[in-house]
C-alpha cells in the first residue's frame, strides 16, 4: 500500500514540515515554540530517511533504525531544554527569548 504513494509526495511533505520548523525557530519569541519548531524540523527528516529507505532499499531497515536514534536523541534534548526553560522561568518568571539575555547559574 506505501508503494502506490509516489516518493516526490514525502519530499513534499517533509520540506513544507522542515520549512514551517525553520520559520518557527526564526520567528518565535517563546522557547516553548521554538522547541516545538527544533522537534518539526527533527520529524521532518524522520520522514526522509523511512521513505528513502522504503524506495531504494526496501527489504533493510537501516532508514527505520536512523529514524529511532533520532527519535531518541529528540527525546532527550527535550527533556534538557524542558529543564533549562523551567530555570529560566523560576529566575525570570517568563520565557521569552528576548528578555532572557544571560545564563547566569
């Protein structure tokens, strides 16, 4: 069923995902956004490592296998951004980008 979607499709998809993220993270002034556009661009490619590895090698899996490390290594540097937006937020009482112009322990 994957095989009847042709591949310029995903290539679309992922591009209009990895602009929308760049624009995010250009534009906003919130670090919570930003990190959501961070995660965007992330799935983005994601999505062009399983369809590539879908239409050119499709019997390995070594495009699934990049998707998971990525996946994980996206797990993780949200769990750290989370943990310094909070300091942030605890020292400056906001998280705008803007405002917060130091990183001071």
């Amino acid at each position: 069923m994957l095989s009847e979607i042709p591949l310029s499709y995903f290539l679309v998809v992922s591009t209009l995902m990895f602009f929308i993220g760049i624009y995010g993270f250009l534009t906003r002034k919130n670090l919570i956004t930003i990190l959501m556009a961070v995660e965007l661009i992330l799935n983005s490619v994601n999505i062009n490592f399983v369809a590539f590895n879908r239409y050119l090698f499709p019997n390995q899996l070594e495009g699934h296998f990049f998707s998971l490390f990525i996946i994980a290594v996206a797990a993780a540097e949200a769990a750290v951004a989370i943990a310094i937006i909070i300091s942030v937020y605890r020292r400056y009482s906001n998280i705008d980008v803007e405002r917060v112009d130091t990183m001071k322990y």
